[in-house]
C-alpha cells in the first residue's frame, strides 16, 4: 500500500513516524510532500491508497478540496489544528482529526480507512 503524506515543512517526518507506528504491524510507502500542489503532482505518478493531509487551517481545507476533486475515491485523513470538521462532510473525508492528536486516535483513523480501501477494493 502506498500512503501519501502532506504535512507542513519540518512535520513530515514526525507524521511519517506516527504513521508507521499506528498502523503497526502494516506496513506500507510512505510519499511526503509538504504542499498540496506537490501532492497533486505525485497523483499523478503512482496511485495511493491513503492521503493524509495534516496542514493547519485554510491551507489544509485548500488541499483536501483540490484533493477530492482530483481523486473522488481515494480514503482521505484529515489532521488540522482547528476544527473543520463540517468542511470535512462536505469534501467526503473519510477521517477528520482536530488537533493535538493522541497516539490511539491516529491508530484508530488509520486502521479505519486502510480497512475501508482493502474493502472497497474488494467490490
């Protein structure tokens, strides 16, 4: 599985190493970027069975509406520092996760929607 990563400059890799332990024993490619327009471009390249976007206020709105545009079924999590949840229904996000974030909810989010994409593909 290929989990695509959009954190704000110097967060990647703190993100990338919750991720890898929250989804323990799973295991999948990590792809960090730190823009949405970055993240736009690796869509482009290989496909991804997890986007999380964890950008704080308008800009992580600004990706995840630019990412739900561009790949409708693609299991999105969402981690910002206000609570956007509502946007988040809007744009079909199938996490949204407010700011400071516990070590079980990320477990819990990330379980969550790789099992949901392992059943979608499955249909």
């Amino acid at each position: 599985m290929n989990v695509a990563v959009c954190a704000a400059f110097l967060e990647e890799d703190v993100w990338e190493g919750r991720l890898i332990e929250a989804a323990s024993p799973q295991r999948f490619d990590i792809t960090e970027c730190n823009s949405a327009r970055a993240l736009l471009s690796m869509l482009e390249l290989k496909p991804f069975s997890l986007l999380v976007v964890a950008l704080n206020g308008v800009a992580g709105l600004d990706a995840v509406r630019q990412l739900r545009q561009k790949v409708p079924d693609v299991p999105i999590l969402w981690i910002s520092d206000e609570d956007y949840s509502l946007f988040g229904y809007q744009y079909r996000v199938t996490c949204f996760l407010q700011r400071p974030v516990s070590d079980m909810e990320l477990r819990e989010a990330v379980t969550g929607c790789l099992q949901l994409r392992k059943e979608e593909m499955k249909e």
